[in-house]
C-alpha cells in the first residue's frame, strides 16, 4: 500500500479524503498543520497533498523544505481559484493542483497520474553517468543533477522531465500537447497553462547567467524548442 501525506487542517475534508483514498488503495497519513508536516518522516511517503491555507501558514511556504528532505510529488489543494495563487503554487514547486471543492474522482485521477509519471522516471543505472549537454546546461540522466555552468539548479521533477525531453531532441518543435502528455501524463487539452507555467519557472531557473534570451524558445501558435531550429 502506498504511503500519502495529508496536509489539511478541515477534519472533514481530510476524513473524507483518507477513507476515499483507503478504499482504492492507499494509505493516509494525516497531519493539520506546516509544523506537523515537518514533522513527519518522508521515507515511506510517495506523495503529499498540501492544503493551501493551514493554522500555522500558507502549504507552498514549506515546499522547498519538503523537497530537500526528499524529492516527492506534491499537490496542491486550495480553495481559492485565482490563477495568480495557483501561479503562485507552481513558483514554490507544487507539481498539481486541485481547488475546492473537487471532485474525488478528480482528486484520486490527479494522484494516480502524479505516482506514474513518478514511477516512470528512469531508474539510476549502474552504468557510467549519463549526461546532456546544451550550451551552458548540462543535465544528468542519473543524478538527476542540473547545472547552468558551474551552479546547481534545484528542479522540481515535472521541470526536470521537460527539461530532459527537450535535451535529448534538441532544436525539435514539441507542441504543447505532445509535452503535456509525455511529462505530465494527461490526455486532456486543458492543462496548456499549466505547462506554460511550469515553462515559465524553468526559465527562469536555467536562465541564470544567460543575457541573450531564452534557451527554450516559444514556437508562436505550436509550443516550445530548445535551442535554434532542427
Ligand atoms: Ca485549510
């Protein structure tokens, strides 16, 4: 059975989400607040729902220390609708996420799809490492290490497989579609903005110390390329 954290501090929503859950599998761990998810330790956790407001703080404040103590898919429940606030979920790393209320098919969708793409990530080899290079960035298939130049960038792991798909086929046109459902795992036309904002958060993390525009250029009405054209 696997192991999901529950961040949410309404008793009956997190009652409601941990029986649902259990009943397809899953086994819920439920804590109410930032401190209490801190708290806990991740090594049997497959995936956190975070709630977006909790009695201590706001969820995406804690999710870059919930990624250093162990790179996990998080999704984000809110219940507000503002794409500003859900922008804002995306800029702390959130990889998903859902507004109240929502439906538990959704939600148990959403979840199923975060553990594939999880689960289909490549496993370390004991081969020699394996490196893409473009220009200044260099990304190990490996490690799962990222550096522009010298620097260490910290991505979450839907920018990591967007960024891998565009090194391996450098200079290719990937419409919005073909990404979204190669890294994001969805077979649904809605989710464009929601990789256009997981575009937008890897640009600016991989474009640290470039001055001469951007290395995944926008194709205008089809998607995105890295690089100059094929
Ligand atoms: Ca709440």
């Amino acid at each position: 059975m696997k192991n999901i954290l529950l961040v949410e501090d309404e008793k009956g929503i997190a009652r409601m989400i941990a029986v649902q859950l259990n009943l397809v599998g899953f086994h819920v761990i439920t804590v109410s607040d930032l401190a209490g998810a801190l708290a806990t330790d991740l090594s049997d956790i497959e995936l956190i729902i975070l709630d977006w407001m909790l009695p201590d703080g706001c969820g995406p404040e804690i999710i870059p220390r919930l990624r250093q103590k162990k790179e996990l898919p998080i999704l984000m429940l809110t219940a507000r609708s503002e794409l500003v606030d859900k922008l804002t979920g995306f800029e702390a790393g959130a990889d998903d996420y859902l507004t109240k209320p929502f439906d538990m098919m959704e939600l148990i969708a959403r979840i199923k799809a975060l553990l594939r793409r999880q689960s289909t990530a490549p496993a370390p080899s004991a081969e020699s490492d394996r490196v893409l290079r473009f220009e200044t960035l260099t990304l190990n298939t490996d490690t799962r290490r990222v550096c522009v130049g010298d620097q260490t960038v910290n991505l979450t792991p839907t920018e990591f497989k967007i960024l891998k798909l565009l090194m391996e086929h450098t200079g290719k046109v990937f419409s919005r579609d073909e990404l979204i459902h190669s890294v994001l795992g969805y077979d649904y036309e809605g989710y464009g903005r929601t990789l256009d904002s997981h575009i937008a958060r890897l640009r600016n993390k991989i474009n640290c110390d470039d001055s001469t525009g951007h290395y995944i250029k926008t194709v205008f009405g089809v998607g995105y390329r890295l690089g100059d054209e094929a």
